[in-house]
C-alpha cells in the first residue's frame, strides 16, 4: 500500500487534536478570559457544528482545484487558525479562531480521505480509508489528555502553539512528499443527502448523532465532574484522561473485533447498552476512585467500540453508497460531539455537573431505540437506487 498515505493520517491526527483539545481545561479558559464554564463548553460545541456543516459544502465548492495545492491552502488556514487561538485576547476572538480552523479542518479531513483512497490499488481503498480515520479517531480520544498536560503545565494556549508547530511540520510533509492530484469529481450534496430516504441509513446516522451527543454530554465536561464530584486535582485529573485514552483506543480495535466474531449489528446493540448502563452508573461510583476508574475504563473503552462496527453495518446496508456514508456519518458523529456538548454546558448552567452522565445515558437510551428501528428494516436497495439516479 502507499506509504503516503500515513503522511494523511498524521494529517488527520493534529487536524482532528483541535476539536476536543479544550475539553480538558474549560475551567483554565473560563478563568482566563473571565466567562462561565458552560460558555467555555461552546468552544466545543462550535467547532464541531461548523465542522460538520462545512465539510461537504467545502468539498463541492473546491471541486475543480488541485489535491496538494488546495490540501497546502487549508493547512495554512488551520495554522491561522490555531495561531489566532494561542493569542485570542477575548473570549469572541476565541470562538472566532475555533470557526476558522473548523473550516478548514473539516475539509482537510475530507481530502485526506478522498486522496488516500484515490492513490491505492482498488483491493487496498478501505484499508486506507481505515488507517486515516484512526488518525482522527485517536485524535479525537488522544487530543484531551495532551492538551490538559500542556495546559496545566503552561497554560491553555500551549496546545494551540503544540498544534501550530504540528501543523507546519505537515505543511512540509506534504509539500515534499505529495504528488500533484488532479481534482476529483465531487457527489452533489442533494445527492448525498437522497441517501437518507433510506430510512435503514437514516436511522444508523442518527443512532451515531445520539451516541456521541449522550457521551460529550459527559465527557465534554469531565474534568468538572472529576473535580467537583471526586475532589481530584489537576495531577490525577490528567491520570484519569490518560486511563481514559489508552481505553478508548483499545475500544476501536474490540469493536472490529466483536463486529467480525458476532457480527455488525449484535455489537452495534450490546456496545449501545453496556455504553448506557456505564454512564448511569458511573454517578454511583464516585465515593471510591478504583471502583469509578473500572467504570469509566468500561465507558472510554465503549466510546469508540461502536465505530467499525458502524461503519461497517453502513457498507452492508448499502455498498454502492459506502463513500457517502462515511463522509455522512463523519458529520453525524460531530453534529453529535456539538449537540452533547452544548446540552452538558446547559446542564452545568442551570443544575450540576452531576446530572451530565444521567442526561448522557438517556441520549444513548435514544440512539439504541434509533438502532434498533434500522436494524428492523429489511429493503436496502432504495437508496442505491437513489444514488444511480442522481449520477
């Protein structure tokens, strides 16, 4: 396979490390810039609904320019971006900063995908496409606890200057290593959303929307909860998302792992509920740190546990839309960190950090409901039928 396409994934991993990098220390931010944490959570919630929103428009409105060139263009944004962060004197500066390297990050994810699958053999396209969303993935579960340790050790700008310096080093990588691309024809967007008539594929997006709401309803507020709930200082606040991390990417691969030994939809349905259960109980647990950190390793380790077995389920539901799917669902998945983490900083607001895992637990009630009512739909052949009518 191309190496080159490693060069994507270490792309999508410092792209990806900005989205929840602020997660961990909401509470350094709020006291800097002299706001509440549920405004601080909004930093959150921005940046992924503008991710999700920007990355299919984006996609379609630069259609017609070339791969590497507009690949530097966007990365050069995003170093905008997160440079405009590191120095953002108000908290509207910041939110400002976090709408820009949304944007541009949104479409250097998308282009990561599209050239790492377009630069391989046929036989070797979703294992390419694999190898570069666990880049975001491990992003996304990794970016927390880097930017706590950078954040407690210097102070919160310091993972914005880390991410800078990172986003420089891609910039060369690519320049130096990446070949011309010639643009690729891109799938409308009304075509990509026909999909969805599909009530099958509706559902199985919208079970991810709820997932992920149901755990950034939590997680995105994790260290107050630590904090506030368990009395813990910043030392073990940083122990406990280091825990958490090494969990979660362990759940990718036991996902896979389920998803092939009892099959997509099995794992799909067992994750959801033991997800469920692990938030409703993990309230409970809070008079004794061994019992709550068992627990929490079973909720990071569910987090990601879904994923494959997901993603897969949506290539069975509908092979020849497997492209859209996975872009789809990648929306899906930040609409969702955006929802939950908007509702966890209303919680904090108005009533206590405390109810986050109960509110979070409910959503994931939801999302196995939605799971379900997929899962009961038999026909799959409305959407590709959709789709080759809109070629």
């Amino acid at each position: 396979m191309d190496k080159r396409v490693y060069l994507f994934t270490v792309v999508s991993f410092v792209v990806g490390m900005v989205e929840l990098i602020i997660g961990g220390q909401l509470d350094l931010v709020a006291a800097d810039l002299h706001v509440s944490l549920g405004q601080a959570g909004l930093l959150i919630t921005i940046f992924s609904l503008v991710y999700a929103i920007s990355a299919p428009i984006l996609l379609i409105a630069t259609a017609k320019m070339e791969r590497k060139k507009l690949i530097l263009l966007s990365l050069c944004v995003f170093f905008l971006g997160n440079l405009l962060s590191a120095l953002s004197p108000s908290y509207s500066v910041l939110m400002l900063a976090r709408i820009i390297s949304a944007i541009s990050g949104s479409l250097l994810i998308v282009l990561c995908v599209t050239t790492a699958s377009a630069i391989v053999a046929v036989q070797y396209r979703a294992r390419a496409i694999g190898i570069v969303f666990m880049g975001v993935s491990g992003s996304l579960v990794l970016g927390v606890p880097i930017g706590l340790a950078l954040g407690n050790a210097f102070n919160w700008r310091a993972p914005f200057i880390f991410i800078s310096v990172l986003t420089i080093l891609s910039m060369v990588g690519v320049y130096f290593f990446m070949g011309k691309f010639p643009p690729k024809p891109a799938i409308s967007l009304s075509a990509q959303l026909r999909t969805l008539k599909n009530r099958k594929i509706l559902f199985a997006q919208l079970t991810t929307f709820m997932f992920m709401a149901g755990h950034l309803t939590l997680y995105g507020y994790l260290t107050p909860f630590l904090k506030s709930e368990l009395g813990l200082s910043a030392g073990w606040v940083s122990i406990v998302y280091l825990i958490f991390g090494i969990a979660a990417v362990s759940g990718g691969g036991i996902g896979g792992y389920l998803s092939d030994r009892i099959g997509t939809k099995k794992t799909i349905v067992s994750v959801i509920i033991a997800f469920a259960l692990s938030l409703f109980i993990l309230p409970y647990t809070t008079f004794s740190l061994p019992l709550f950190l068992g627990v929490m390793f079973i909720w990071s380790m569910l987090s990601w546990a879904m994923t494959p077995a997901l993603q897969s389920y949506l290539i069975e539901a509908s092979p020849k839309t497997a492209d859209i799917q996975q872009s789809l669902n990648n929306s899906a998945l930040h609409l969702g960190i955006a929802f939950g983490s908007m509702v966890g900083g209303i919680i904090i607001e108005r009533s206590s950090v405390e109810l986050n895992p109960t509110i979070g637990g409910i959503f994931v009630l939801i999302a196995l409901g939605s799971a379900a009512l997929s899962m009961k739909r038999k026909r799959t052949a409305r959407t590709d039928i959709h789709y080759s009518k809109a070629q």
